[in-house]
C-alpha cells in the first residue's frame, strides 16, 4: 500500500507531495517499540515519582538520583556531579563512533502547584510543581537510551550513547555549564525533545535570554517618624522598573522583557534597606540580547543614583537561540510520524474535555493529540527560550514535542501539571521515547545522514565562535533560594 510523505523544500515551506513505495519495516525500531510499551507501567511510576517530588532547579537531588539509578541498573556508566553542578551527569553506553547524546532535564517551577485533577486544586505541601513536564522529559529520554543500549547488545550494533542528566533548564542554564566544560564534545549528533500540547518538529528556534539578580542597598529608618533618614532600595527597584518599561518602546518589537521582584521590604513603617527584582531580557538574536540587556543594567544604575542607594548585580543565567539543522528536522519527522501520535482511553477524553473549560479561549478537539503537525515553519510562532540552545551551537542538535498535555494547553499553568500527573501525560511521554530511539536508529546506522548534518552545521555555524553569554561565573547552584 502506498502512502505520503511530506518534504520540505528547503528554505521554502512549500510541500509537495510525493508517492513512494513504503520500505520494509525497520526491525530494530518494531523491537523498540515493542520494548517501551513492556515498560510503559514502569517509566510512568519513574515520572510520577519526579512529578511528586517537583524539584527545582539545581536542587533535583533525588530526581536525578533516580534517573541515574535507572541507567546503572542498565549497565550504563555514569559520571556524577560534572561541570560543578552535584545534580548533573552524564550517563554513557558502548564506545567509538558515531556518538548520540540525548538530553534529559527533571527540574519543577517554583511557586506554581496543583493535584492531577481537571480543576483547579492547589497541592498541599508543595512549593513547586512540573508546569513544564520536565518530569516526563527526562524520563524519557532515559527509557530510549535504555531501549538504544538493549537494541545494540541484540544486534552486536556499534557506537556510544550518552544520556546527559541536565539540571536547571528554567532559567539556571544549566546546559551551558555542561556545554563551557566541553561535556559535549565528540558528540556527533545530539537529540532532545520537550512536552507540549501537540506532536510537532522543532522549527521555530528560541530567543536568546539572559538574566540577572539586581540588589540594591540603602539605609533603613522609621517610615513615619524618621523617613528623612532612609533611603529605601524598594524605591530604586521601582524606578528601575519604571525606566525600563519607558524602554520597552525604544527597543525592537522581538524584545521580551519580564521581571519579579523578589525581595521588597519587610513591613510597611521600615524604610527597606535591601530589594532585589529578577529580570529576564529576550530577543531572536544573541548578540541583540546582550545590548538590550546592557541598557537594563544601566537604568539599574540609574536607580540607585536617582535614590541615593548602591547596586549590585548577579548574572544569573545566559542562553544562545537554537541554531536548526534542517538535514535532522527532516529524518525526526519521519521517526515521529513512524511513533505516532497519543491516542486517548474514554477516560482521558473526560479529562481533557472537563480541563478544557478552563481555558480562556477556543481550543483544539482534545483527539488533536493523535495528529503529527505537518513539517510546516509556525507563523507568528511565539518560543520561549532554552539552553538547548548553547549546545546546538556546538554539536548538530534536533528537537521535538509530544502532545503531554491535553491540546490548548500551555506551559507554566497549572493545566501542564494536572494532565503531565496522569496517563495523558505518561502517553505522551511514551510517543517521545519512541521517536528518540528510531532517530537514533537512524544516525547509527546512517553515516550518510551524520555527515549530511554536520556539513549543514559547519555552513550555518559559519565564522561564529561560541562564547557563553553567562561569562565565566560558576554555576548558580543557589538561585532557586
């Protein structure tokens, strides 16, 4: 029986379509598949387990530990605590060429908590939640280097898998920590992927992001009785914020800047000695982010002169965007397309359906989770930012969603938690773990295709030299606190 296939006709995104006489099924991917539904009870009681402990960034000490534990058990080798960080590792099995890395990331948001349930209900005892399903990314990316690694011992296959533990994606950057130490060097092909609301290959990039800690410094006194004496940093917190939303209209439209203020005070009749506002600057192009992130820290300056106060800054995180290699796109679209989309018990479609009332605005039909999204560039795509990016500008790198959540659903709410907590979640998560090993497949048996890659990377990557926009710091181990 004949089928379509869709290729993109680079750098358009117009598809034509071709008929083709389907090839013969790929033996090892059947055994893979085949192994990870096995598994499939056993690696959602692993996520579930990282789901509960919803562990922020640099602080996953069990949920890496857990993780680890998995691929020893395997009879992977792994490196604990590399590149400073005590809850990163890397996880390595066979040896010699070609080299596949697979990321995996298990850190929660802070301050975001809800039980797997379709209504809003806060988690009680909780401080953080997995409101980006890091729970379920990095379970597995796991379960396909265990299934990769059982695969090569049955067919004698060679090469290296190295699954890299990778601690503080949101906003610690904890991958270019790992990427500064050369922890991926050698790698020829590196593949991730993330949850998400719909079964997609990664076209739209990231923004570039850098972020810091501004604290400032002034003199406390009595608000009421002595206010002549103090000199309140809370009020250069706020004059900087001022400054820098007056800034917004002076800067190009890309641009996203947001920020919290993390420490204000104490008590309203105490002029605040010490404040402190988190700040995130965002933009498509590196080197745009560190101008535009400059003009931030000088309004910062501003503030504390203009308020008699002191300033100090601490950067806390730096990101590069994603550099796409479209030689990859391409061979992970048809390893998604070949794993399938989620397909949804009764029991699901009355979550997601109940889940979905609570969305703001129209929503796509909770059965969309069964579709694969056509290898089309996204218009007026909006992507966050990720530290996937710094490692893409030093190995050819590939990434995907799964559809995790019920469709409609964004990251960061508490919608994300709820369905990541159940099978909704777990489904999807299986359908990645699948696409992960037949790309892998793949690359192992393929010289062909690792070249291919590495020479679109060579002509995209160009004179750039790869700096990390965090400078030389250590890793913020403590930025969570």
């Amino acid at each position: 029986m004949k089928y379509l296939l869709l290729f993109l006709l680079f750098p358009a995104t117009i598809f034509a379509q071709k008929k083709k006489t389907p090839a013969a099924p790929d033996k090892n991917k059947i055994a893979i598949a085949q192994d990870l539904d096995q598994q499939y009870s056993h690696y959602k009681e692993v996520a579930m387990k990282i789901w509960d402990y919803a562990e922020v960034g640099y602080k996953e000490v069990k949920s890496s530990a857990l993780l680890q534990e998995e691929l020893k058990g395997q009879g992977f080798r792994v490196e604990a605590g590399v590149a400073g960080i005590p809850t990163a590792f890397v996880a390595t099995y066979g040896s010699g060429s070609p080299v596949i890395g697979i990321l995996a990331e298990y850190d929660a948001l802070p301050g975001i908590m809800q039980d797997a349930v379709p209504e809003r209900k806060i988690a009680e005892g909780k401080q953080a939640g997995h409101a980006c399903g890091h729970h379920l990314f990095g379970t597995a990316s796991v379960a396909a280097g265990i299934a990769i690694k059982k695969q090569m011992m049955a067919t004698g296959m060679k090469g290296t898998i190295k699954v890299y533990g990778c601690p503080a994606e949101e906003g610690g950057s904890g991958k270019v920590y790992m990427t500064r130490d050369g922890l991926f060097k050698g790698v020829d092909v590196m593949l991730h992927w993330h949850p998400g609301d719909e079964n997609a290959v990664w076209l739209d990039g990231a923004l570039a992001n850098k972020s810091a800690k501004f604290r400032f410094y002034g003199v406390s006194a009595h608000a009421a009785g002595a206010p002549e004496r103090g000199r309140s940093a809370l009020d250069a917190v706020e004059a900087m914020n001022n400054m820098v939303n007056m800034m917004r209209e002076h800067i190009p439209s890309s641009t996203r800047i947001h920020y919290v203020i993390t420490s204000g005070g104490k008590a309203p009749n105490v002029v605040p000695d010490y404040a402190e506002v988190y700040y995130y600057v965002r933009h498509p192009e590196k080197t745009t982010v560190v101008s535009i992130f400059d003009r931030v820290a000088k309004a910062a300056e501003g503030a504390a002169l203009g308020t008699e106060t002191t300033m100090k800054y601490e950067i806390i995180g730096g990101t590069h965007d994603l550099l796409l290699i479209d030689t990859l796109n391409h061979a992970m679209y048809r390893n998604l397309q070949l794993a399938g989309g989620v397909m949804y018990s009764a029991e699901d479609l009355a979550f997601g359906k109940k889940i979905q009332t609570s969305f703001p605005f129209n929503y796509p039909d909770v059965k969309d989770a069964g579709m694969i999204k056509p290898l089309v560039v996204p218009v007026n795509a909006s992507p966050g930012s990720t530290d996937v990016g710094d490692v893409s500008y030093n190995v050819p790198t590939v990434g995907f969603s799964t559809a995790t959540w019920v469709p409609g659903t964004a990251a960061h709410s508490w919608q994300a938690i709820a369905a990541g907590g159940t099978d909704i979640g777990a489904k999807g998560m299986l359908v990645a773990a699948k696409t992960l090993s037949n790309m892998a497949m793949d690359l192992l048996n393929d010289p062909a295709l690792i070249e291919a890659a590495k020479k679109e990377f060579r002509v995209k990557l160009g004179s750039y030299e790869y700096k990390a926009l965090l400078g030389d710091r250590q890793p913020a181990l403590n930025y969570r606190d």
